[in-house]
C-alpha cells in the first residue's frame, strides 16, 4: 500500500507549499486571507481517503516502510485539520477590522498567510 501512502500524503505537503508561493503573488489581503481556508479545506480532502482506510483498520506504509499512517495518525491528521480549518475560517473575521481600519498591511498579511501555510505543510 506505499503507493496510496504517497498518493494521499504528497498533496498535504504540496498543496500549502503552493499556498505560500501563491500569497507572495496576490495581491488584495482579503484573499490571502480567505486563501488560508480554503487550502486547509482541500489539504483535508486530500487527506480524507487516507484517514478513512487507516480508521478502518488498514495501516497505509511508504517509502520501504520509514514511513507509515496508522488508525492514530490518521486520527491525529483529521483533529490537526479540523484546527487548522477554524483556526482559518476565525481569522478570516478576526482580521476583517484590521483590513478595513488598514492596521494589516499586505506584507503582514503576506508573511502570516506564509507562515500558516507553512505550519500545515510541516
């Protein structure tokens, strides 16, 4: 099963690293900011297959077997991006009065949605 492990978990790692090179690109804050939900939401889709047969009890291994998913992982996996989500949906209304008053410049929202973005590839 090394090539469902692959299959399922390389997104989760390129997905947001493509979010970090996107948020150097935008350039309206409002949709870094909404940019951060919405690759959280797709990193856990992509993690969905995966977390849904190692919950059934079929442990997915990759890489000669130095890496593996098993029914804790993959639990761990969909808390982390359960958090990740609404920790992202939140800060979407959290930094809305900081947008409108211009206390947030771009660079900030830049560099936040970096380093969130980041986190979750990590």
């Amino acid at each position: 099963m090394s090539g469902l492990l692959w299959l399922g978990l390389a997104p989760l790692i390129i997905l947001p690293l493509l979010g970090c090179a996107l948020c150097w690109v935008l350039c309206a804050a409002r949709r870094i900011v909404a940019m951060t939900w919405l690759i959280s939401g797709l990193c856990a889709a992509a993690a969905a297959p995966a977390v849904a047969l190692c919950l059934r009890g079929q442990a997915l291994q990759g890489a000669q077997g130095w890496l593996a998913l098993d029914a804790l992982s993959a639990f761990h996996l969909a808390v982390m991006y359960a958090v990740f989500i609404l920790s992202s949906v939140y800060a979407q209304v959290y930094f809305e009065g900081e947008l409108s008053s211009g206390a947030l410049s771009l660079a900030q929202v830049r560099q936040y949605a970096a380093l969130w973005l980041g986190s979750l590839a990590a």
